[in-house]
C-alpha cells in the first residue's frame, strides 16, 4: 500500500527501514524522504515506523505541524524522536 505518494514510499519500505535502524523517523525522512514534501503522509508513515518498530501506535502524540520542517513545538515520539523534520 503507497503511504508517500510524493516519494513513492509504501508500507513495506517503511516496515523495512524499522526493522534495519527502529524507530528512527528523522532519519526516515533522511533515507526515503517520507512526510517531507507535503507532509500528509506523516502521520500514517509514524504509526507503521512505530508498530513496526515494536511501539504501541496508541502511544503516539501527532501534532497537527508534524512536517513543518519550522517546527517549533515538536510532539515527540515515545522513543524520542521528534514527530516532525525540525531536527529537534
Ligand atoms: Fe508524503 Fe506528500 S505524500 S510527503
């Protein structure tokens, strides 16, 4: 299933990268460049990185400007990485 229309990420791309590096959204968003055009993906793409990773999806905290690289209140993930692509 495409998750990333805009970079042409699908679900077992993202499946893949989580089994390699875990839960590492920001450098997700480095290597596949998901949720860093028009970030509508992004909060799908984090749920499959955080089940993938072995995280409870429940426990994420998405803010609203999750892929305003201009972030300036990121919503962190349970690992503790930033939800967004401020690079905080
Ligand atoms: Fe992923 Fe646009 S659909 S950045």
């Amino acid at each position: 299933m495409w998750i990333c229309s805009c970079h042409a990420v699908n679900d077992g791309m993202i499946k893949a990268f989580a089994k390699e590096h875990g839960c590492a959204w920001k450098k997700m968003t480095q290597e596949l460049k998901v949720g860093t055009q028009c970030g509508i993906c992004a909060k799908e793409a984090k749920k499959i990185l955080e089940e993938a990773a072995g995280k409870p999806a429940s426990s994420l905290k998405i803010a609203e400007n999750a892929s305003n690289p201009d972030c300036e209140a990121p919503a962190l993930l349970p690992c503790g990485k930033c939800t967004c692509t401020c690079g905080k």
